[in-house]
C-alpha cells in the first residue's frame, strides 16, 4: 500500500512537472515578440507637364496596363490656337526666305534695266546738247546762262545714268549676304515655335510608362489637372518586396542574404524571404526610448526582403508576419 502510494505521488509530481513546462512553453510561444512588415512595390505616377482639362480617361481602375497604352487626354483648345498661329508665321517666314535665294523676278530686272537704257539715252543726248551750246559760246553766239544750264543737265543726266546702273546691278546681285541669314534665320525661328507647341501638344496625351496594374485614378474627365498632377497611379507587380522596421537590438545576425519563413495573413500561408537591403544608417521610424529604465534608445533599420518562391501571389499592402527568432 505504501509502495502504491509512493508510486502515485510520483506519478503526480510528474504530472504538474509536465504541466508547468507546457504551460510555460504556451504562455512563451504566445508572448513571443513577432516583427510585421508590409508588402511594397514600385510606384509611377502618370503625369502631364501640361495643364488643362482632362479629356478623355481610356483606363480603370484595377486594369492591367501595358508601357506605351494611352491613360488619358488633356483639351488644349489655346495650344490649337497657337499651334495655327505659328504655323502661319512659318510659311511666311519660309517664302519671305525663298524670296530672298531666289533674288528678283525676270520682270524687275527687266524694268531696272529699261530704266538704265533710258538713263543712258538721256545722258547722250544731253551730251549732245552740251556739246552744241558749248561751241556757240565759244563763238558768242549764247550767253553764258545758257552754256551752264546745258552744262547741269549733261551733269545731272550723268548721275541719273550712274544710279539707274547701280540700281540694276543691285538687282541682278540680290540680296545681300546679311539680308540671306536675316531671312534663315527667321524661317529657322518659326519652325521651332512650331515644334515647341507640337512638343506641347504631345504632352497632352499621356501613355503609360510602364507595364502594370492602375492602382488609383486621382481626377476624372472634365476636371482640371495641373502641370505635374499625378492622374493615374500604376504599380509595377513585377518588383514586389516586403520592408520592416527592424529595431537595433534584434539586428544581430541580420546580413544580405538572410533567409527567414514568414506568413502572409492574407493568404493563410507561410513563404520564404531572403534580405537584399538594409539601410546604411538607423532612424527613428519606431523609436522607443528606455533610458528611463537605465537602457539606451533604440533606433530602427529598414530592411527589405524578396520572395524566394516566386509563385506566392502576394500583393502590395498585404502584412507579413515573422517570428524575431527567426530572423
């Protein structure tokens, strides 16, 4: 009976031994410090260095895009406008230049040169008359009036006839070397006021930049957007990674290249994550001051880490849980 009774004690003791340790196991499993991290992705966000009106919007929410899909439109009624406008100037620009290369016309230099033709006429025949009145004053036959008037016009009818001649040969020259770069120069202006507002006009339809998955849509057709106003948010799925904030105690052993098991609420599943980046310095992200208690501050690092298994579908938002130990 006493032996039965020893046994049974035992047997107890045991049992309460075996009970304290799993319920201390329990209690330390639950109260295990876990670090939760979010799932992140590259961001772009569609833009247009125009401001207007939103025209027209070809995407959705939740689309799946490609790079180089048209997202939206701006109305640019003014740059229409001015598009014309200079357009206008262009081709003046351009025949006033063609004007200038090609010089004058046959007909103008025909008439330049009638003009010469009668300049020299003129001044023969005044020659002719000098001459005349010239020897009956030497004779004493006409006052000396009449030998100086004879005498201005042969002079005059000389001058008229040089300038007829230079005139012509200003016209057979053509313009100027000066007056040719003034004229290329101003067609050249033109064509890039041209090209400036086509460059604008260009802006006003924006394409995606990349392939991925519209996140968010910011303004809707017939608002206004201003110049720099992100319209349409695209994630880039194909860069997906999870970041936490890590605090400075719990680094020990964290390098490039740690591999850890994690679970994803989201899916009820558990994956494999391996860590390419930590940050060059701390922050205070998540700062915890335990000076009071006689310890130190504690900063944080930003550590980021990829999937292993590509497979797992994760999705930007999406929490990922971690053991400490484990990591």
């Amino acid at each position: 009976m006493k032996t039965k009774n020893i046994t049974y004690t035992i047997l107890v003791a045991l049992a309460i031994v075996i009970l304290s340790l799993l319920i201390w196991w329990l209690a330390e499993k639950e109260n295990r410090p876990v670090i939760e991290g979010i799932v992140e992705c590259r961001t772009y966000r569609a833009s247009s260095k125009l401001a207007g009106r939103i025209d027209s919007l070809f995407v959705a929410e939740g689309d799946w895009i490609r790079t180089g899909e048209l997202l939206y439109t701006i109305s640019t009624p003014e740059l229409d406008a001015k598009l014309r406008q200079v357009e206008a100037l262009e081709v003046a620009a351009a025949a006033l230049n063609r004007e200038v290369e090609r010089g004058a016309r046959k007909e103008q230099i025909v008439a330049v040169e009638n003009i010469w033709q009668k300049a020299l006429v003129g001044q023969s025949l005044a020659e002719k008359s000098y001459i005349r009145v010239k020897n009956l004053y030497e004779k004493g036959v006409v006052p000396r009036q009449q030998y100086d008037e004879a005498l201005a016009n042969y002079e005059a009818m000389i001058a008229t006839a040089n300038s007829a001649k230079a005139e012509y040969e200003l016209v057979i020259e053509g313009a100027t070397r000066e007056q040719r770069e003034a004229a290329a120069a101003k067609m050249r202006e033109a064509q890039a006021a041209v090209a400036e507002v086509n460059s604008y006009l260009d802006d006003a339809r924006v394409y995606a930049p990349i392939t991925g998955r519209v996140s968010s849509i910011i303004a809707e057709p017939g608002e206004l957007a201003s110049a720099g106003y992100p319209v349409v948010v695209i994630l880039d799925l194909s860069e997906l990674w999870a970041t936490f904030n890590i605090k400075e105690d719990n680094m020990a052993g964290i390098t490039i290249g740690t591999q850890f098991e994690a679970y994803i609420p989201a899916l009820k599943q558990s994956a494999t994550f391996e860590v390419y980046h930590i940050a060059a310095e701390a922050d205070f992200a998540t700062w915890s001051a335990t000076r009071a208690r006689g310890g130190f501050d504690i900063r944080t690092f930003e550590v980021r880490a990829r999937r292993v298994d590509k497979d797992t579908a994760i999705l930007p938002g999406m929490s990922i849980v971690v053991n400490s130990s484990r990591l």
